[in-house]
C-alpha cells in the first residue's frame, strides 16, 4: 500500500504544480500499474483487511479515496484520479476587488491575516 500511496501523492502534486496534463500521464500510468499489482495480489484497498493494516496511517483515506466501493456488490471500480485531472495547478491571486477580498485571500492562502498579502 506505500507504493500505492506514493504514487497517488506524486500524482496529486503533479496536478498542482502544473497545468501540463501531458505531464501528468506518466504519473497517471504508475499510478494504474501500482493499483492494479496491488488489487491483484491483495483484493481492494477498501476491503477490510486492507483498511486495517493501514488504518493508523494518516493516508487512508487518501488510499480510500482511489477506490469508488459498492458496499453492496463488495466490489470498487477506480475513482477519477485513474483517467483524469482532479486537482489544478495553484494560481496565486493577483487582483481583488474590494478588501474584504483581499483578507479572505490572505485567510485561504496562509490561515491568517498578512497585511503585505492584503497591500498587494
């Protein structure tokens, strides 16, 4: 399940840090080729023995997320993340309208209020 995991993180940080989708291809095929070896040789991620052998990892529910499970067909089928893009790249604000636009920014961007991130 690491390696399924550490693919699907460099997947996600690939996504974010580009808009190059080109790019993201190469992660996508490791990502299918480790998820696929995993499922063959130790069943779904969400099946219950997998989630108890990961469940004090802070990445289950990232490893989770990989799977769209059926609870009553005991069966997952992948999640979007297998075929396409499911996060953009991070744009930087670079305009607001109005200062209370701008603190919400300086709020979503760092969790606090920055008045050099409002001045710009």
């Amino acid at each position: 399940m690491i390696h399924l995991r550490d693919c699907a993180r460099k997947l996600i940080k690939a996504q974010a840090a580009s808009d190059d989708d080109g790019m993201l291809s190469v992660y996508r095929t490791a990502l299918n080729v480790s998820y696929d070896a995993f499922v063959a040789k130790n069943g779904y991620v969400n099946e219950r023995a997998n989630r108890r052998a990961f469940k004090a990892d802070p990445d289950l529910p990232l490893l989770l997320s990989l799977e769209v499970w059926s609870e009553e067909e005991q069966r997952a089928r992948k999640a979007p993340i297998f075929e396409r893009r499911t996060a953009g790249a991070y744009k930087r604000v670079s305009f607001c309208e109005t200062p209370p636009e701008a603190l919400q920014v300086s709020l979503a961007e760092s969790a606090r209020v920055v008045p050099l991130r409002i001045a710009e």
